[in-house]
C-alpha cells in the first residue's frame, strides 16, 4: 500500500495502545507493589508516587528501542505482505481485545498476564485471517510453552518465597527475645543480596537498549559480588545502627538522610520545650476561623470550585483502601497466620520497598511493549508501507512516553482493585512476608528467564504469595477460593482476548462495503 495511507487506523491504534497501556497499569504494576500496601510498609498513594516515576523512567529510559512488533512472534506475519493495511488493522483488533480483557479482569480483582493477553489476542486476529495455520502451537516458542507456564511460574514462585521467609522466620522471628538483634544483623546480609539480585534483574530484563545481557558472566559475577559486599558494610555499619536507634531508641527526630552520618551525630530525641504552644481563646478562634472560612467560600469561583473538584476526582484512584478493605471478611484468614515482633516486621520494610521499586523499574522497560509493539506494528506499516517480515522496528521515543504515560494513567485511576486482591486478600502480610514474595518473585523470574523457562511475573507473584501463606502451617490462612478464581482467570486470558479480538477483526473485514 501508499505509505501514509489510513491513517484513521494509525490514529485508532494510538488511542487503543493508550487503552492497552492503561490496563497494564491497573493489573501488572499491582505486582511490584501490593505486597508493600498490603504490609502497611507503604500507602497507597506512597507506592503510587513512586512507581509513576520507576515504571514511566523504565519504559522511556530503558525500554527497547527495537522491540518485538508481533509479541512473541505467535503469528507468521509474511502471510500479510500483500496486503498490509490489514495488518495495520489487526493490531488495532488484537491491542482492542486484550486490553478489553484485561480491564474487565482488573474490574474483577483477577490477576492477569498482560502478555499472555496481547499474544491471545494477536492469535485470535490470526486464526481470523487466515485459519489455524497462522499460529504457531509449538512449546519452544508458540502457545504450548505459554500453558505450561500457568503451572510451572507459581510454582517456582511458591518454593524460592516460601525457603527465603522459612529461613527469616526460623533463624530471627521465632527468637522473641533476641529476635531484634538477629534481625540487626540478618537486614545488612538481606540488603547485600537484594541489591545485587534487583541489579541482575535488571541487566538482564530491563536495560534492553544497553545489551547489558550480552557481557560475559566473568566480568558480571564479580561486578555483582562487589556491589553485594559494599552495599552489606554500608548497610551493616550505617542503615542497621539508623534502624536500631530509630526503632528501638526511639529516636523520633532522627530523618533518613542521618543513615549516612549515623555513626557521627548524637541523640534525635523530640524536644517538648520547642513544640509549646501559646494559650488559646477557643471561642474567640472558633469565631474568627468561622468567619475567615465564610469569607473564603464566597471569594471562590467557579472555576476555582471546578478545580477542586476535577483535583478530587484525579485522587479518587490513590485514595482507595487496600490493606484493611473488607478486613471483616478476611479476619479469621489473618488471625489464622502467626504474628511476630512489630519492631523487628518494621527492619524489613524499607527492603520491601527497594524491591518493589527495583521490579517496577523493570517491569516498565520490559512489559511496555505489550501496547507498543502492535502499535509499532501499525506505524511501520504506515510510513513505509510495508510488512517488515523480520517482526522487528525501530520505535520512536514518543511511542515509549505513550507508553509509560498510560501505564501511570492506569495505576492511579484503577490499579487498586488488582493491589486489594494480592495485598491482604489472598493472604496475611507483613513486612517480613511481603519482602520474601518480592525477593522470591525477582530471584525466580531473573533465574527462569536465562535458564529458558517459560515465566510470567503475574503468576510468579500470585504463587508466591500462596506459597509464603501456606508456611503459617493452616490451610485456612489462605483464601483458596480467590485463588481459584485467579487460576481459572490464567486458563480464560489466551482464549478470551483471542475471541474478542479475533471476532472484532472477522467483523471488520467482512462487513458490507459501500
């Protein structure tokens, strides 16, 4: 075809990968960070606040600037080359499907891979087009390996979180009166090995752009190791002497840019005598403030009152509750679960979040490609006019930006639905628990993804956060029912995306013509 032409469905695919992008930010960042909300490690607005900035600074700075067009290559694109505006128009179908999919999904609290969803839904505009044939059902790299991977990523999940919170809650948390101090020295060991574990991860999953993934392992390994020992001395002497002070000495003044001088400054205790405040009239206050507002309220415009309400409606998403939502349901499941010193929980709280910001990052630069790649797909066609049949283009920095903006769009304004259900709905979370899901989430996906195994973050983390609930040793400190539900949801998301989107295109392209 005329490069150039269509360009309707160049202008649909855009507003469609925005969709797309939205949905992956309402389900998928759910993943970096539920654990922390549902801990009470952060709020969240807090975990909202950080990942906007981690997943929009993954996919613009770090996501691949060549990235796959055809996700994972399920289809065989050559079959399109005579006619490439109907490809252009499949991508539209498939971005439609899955992203249509996976909000419906978020709406229901499902956990859901948005990559499994993108590739169902490019099946389903291939077996339209052209028949069965189209798809590749092999297991190396077709539809065979991704139904394995409903079993096989929870799986590992579940064993690697489960050793990582056992060896926490047996050599620190059972030790009631020197749990504290074992804890003092496990953070600093803890730390070394989060830092480096987040740091492969993203050198192998997340700075694409760089080829970080292709150096040797002989100039890796001992990069890593000395990150690893720096940041343990660091942590040992500096962050786990704050930590002791800060918690056990209550030293309430103590601000966290004093980690890096801890060893140099005094106590931070409150100083009462400088928070005294001068005696009041209540009355004659109550009136003047009274008055003060009335006076106010009547200056305010329209537009001001406008503002305010368009600010309310912008912080609606982020003002959710997620940790205690329907805490009257799900008290028996946590009463079930074995509680452990609060001020030794409170030592794993800040690795929980370095976690989950170090996953985030990644998840952008990696998953952003889900909405991009069709619309990549879409764009190439429409300024070359072509099928590119290597599956692979350049993509420009504005089609990234797109990307991590609807990703943030998402998050703010519907992430919390998915964050209830891998919060406190599954499961009990504490810090200690929360903080051995992430790692156990990150330490599987870095290792399955070079090993070769099929993997999805969101099943990694669902099954490590079953896997961690099943050490408290009670059937019941887990809500089985919900977790059928997010399994049989894995079974729905091929076929359901394929439907929606394969229909959609089938309509398309049969419909009568003028």
């Amino acid at each position: 075809m005329d490069p150039f032409s269509f360009l309707w469905i160049f202008v649909l695919g855009i507003v469609v990968a925005f969709a797309g992008g939205f949905s992956i930010g309402a389900n998928d960042v759910a993943n970096s960070f539920s654990t922390s909300v549902g801990s009470k490690s952060l709020t969240l607005k807090q975990a909202c606040t950080i990942a906007v900035f981690t997943e929009f600074g993954g996919a613009f700075l770090f996501g691949q600037r060549t990235t796959e067009t055809i996700r994972g290559k399920i289809i065989n694109v050559e079959l399109f080359s005579d006619r490439p505006d109907l490809l252009m128009l499949g991508m539209v179908c498939a971005l439609f499907g899955a992203a249509a999919w996976v909000i419906f999904a978020t709406s229901r609290g499902w956990p859901v891979s948005t990559t499994h969803s993108i590739i169902g839904a490019i099946m389903g505009v291939g077996i339209a087009a052209f028949g069965m044939k189209a798809v590749d059902w092999s297991y190396e790299s077709g539809v065979a390996s991704i139904i394995t991977s409903w079993l096989i990523s929870p799986l590992i999940a579940s064993v690697v979180a489960s050793a990582i919170f056992l060896a926490t809650k047996y050599f620190v948390l059972m030790h009631q009166d020197t749990s504290f101090q074992r804890g003092l020295v496990a953070v600093p060991i803890y730390f070394g090995i989060t830092i480096a574990i987040n740091v492969l991860f993203l050198i192998t999953n997340g700075v694409n752009s760089l080829n970080l993934d292709k150096v040797p392992a002989v100039i890796i390994g001992p990069i890593v190791v000395g990150i690893t020992l720096v940041t343990s001395a660091f942590a040992y002497f500096f962050y786990a002497q704050w930590l002791r002070r800060k918690i056990l000495g209550k030293e309430s003044n103590l601000k966290w840019y004093h980690i890096f001088v801890i060893p140099f400054i005094g106590p931070r205790y409150e100083d009462s005598d400088s928070i005294e405040m001068g005696e009041r009239n209540p009355t004659k206050d109550t009136i003047d403030e009274n008055s003060l507002d009335s006076i106010q309220n009547e200056k305010k415009s329209f537009f001001k009152r406008f503002l305010s309400k368009f600010g309310d409606l912008l912080q609606r998403g982020v003002e959710q509750e997620v940790a205690d939502y329907k805490a009257h349901e799900t008290q028996e499941m946590h009463d079930s679960a074995v509680r452990f010193d609060k001020d030794t929980e409170k030592l794993y709280s800040f690795l929980q979040i370095i976690t989950g910001a170090f996953a985030s990052f990644a998840h952008g630069s990696n998953d952003v490609s889900n909405a991009i790649g069709p619309l990549a797909t879409i764009y190439l066609i429409y300024t070359t006019g072509e099928v590119d049949p290597s599956g692979l283009s350049s993509v420009p920095l504005w089609l990234m930006a797109l990307g991590g903006a609807a990703i943030d769009a998402g998050l703010l304004f519907y992430g919390y639905h998915v964050m209830r259900s891998l919060g406190n709905q599954i499961t009990y979370h504490s810090p200690s628990r929360g903080f051995s899901m992430e790692l156990g989430t990150s330490l599987t996906v870095l290792t399955a993804s070079k090993v070769g195994f099929p993997i999805s973050t969101t099943h990694c983390i669902t099954g490590a956060t079953a896997g961690v609930g099943l050490c408290n040793g009670k059937w019941k400190a887990l809500n089985w029912r919900l977790l059928a539900w997010c399994f049989f949801s894995w079974a729905l998301t091929l076929p359901a995306a394929a439907i929606v989107s394969g229909s959609l295109y089938a309509f398309a392209i049969h419909s009568p013509r003028i």
